[in-house]
C-alpha cells in the first residue's frame, strides 16, 4: 500500500525518510549496474539522447529498406563465418535469403533494393575454406 506523507513533517524531509529506509531494508542492493560508472556521462548533451537509446534498446532501424538489408546480410554473414555445422550455415543463409526476396518484394519506398540472394553453394565453399584444419 501507498504510504501517506504525514501532514506535520515536510515533502522534503519525509522522501529523504522513505529513501533511508528502503536502503536500510536492502531495496537498492540489486540495482543493474551497481558499482559501475553511469554509461555516458562524460559524453556532451544530446537533446536525442532518449531516442538513440530507444532505437538501440528496441533494436529498430531507421535506414530505408534497402540499406537495411544490406546491413543484415553483411551482419548475418559475419555470423554465418563462426557456425560450427554446414546444415548450420546452410539454414542460416536460406533465412537471410528469405528475408532478401521479402525485402526485395515488399519494399516500396526509399531506394531500390539491389541485393540479390545469397548462393548457398559458394557460401558454404567460403564457409569450409575458411575454417581451420582438423
């Protein structure tokens, strides 16, 4: 339950009161980031500040369509390197290469989508090429 500030003691002084009391009850001992600096804080005002982080948080894109696919394959295939198993490799290009056709058909504002689907086959070539002797 909400607890009322009493009418004979000040705003002020009564928060400060509540505060002291939550620590001593151990509310702000788990807090994320605890003990770390304040993320930023050196860094100078930006009046977007709440909108880069949201973007970011919520990981949206503001690019046209057809930039952002190419940021996605270049970011998938950065991934795709690092699997460990070909059917790996091979399902996670088929989904880059599903998202390419849904892009490239649906994209209708912005610039014009370039990107054409992946080849599995040179990929997984690549793939192999690239992974260390056993």
């Amino acid at each position: 339950m909400t607890e009322r500030k009493p009418p004979n003691k000040r705003w002020d002084s009564w928060i400060e009161e509540l505060i002291e009391r939550a620590r001593a009850e151990g509310a702000f001992d788990d807090l994320e980031g605890k003990g770390k600096p304040i993320p930023g804080l050196d860094a100078p005002y930006d009046p977007d500040w709440w909108v880069k982080k949201f973007l970011e948080r919520e990981k949206l894109s503001v690019l046209p369509p057809a930039l952002e696919i190419r940021a996605k394959v270049e970011r998938a295939l950065d991934e795709v390197w690092h699997l460990g198993r070909e059917d790996d490799v091979r399902q996670r290009v088929q989904a880059i290469n599903a998202e390419i056709v849904r892009v490239n058909r649906t994209a209708a504002e912005g610039l014009p989508t370039s990107v054409a689907a992946l080849d599995v086959d040179s990929i997984l070539a690549e793939w192999r090429r690239r992974r260390p002797p056993v």
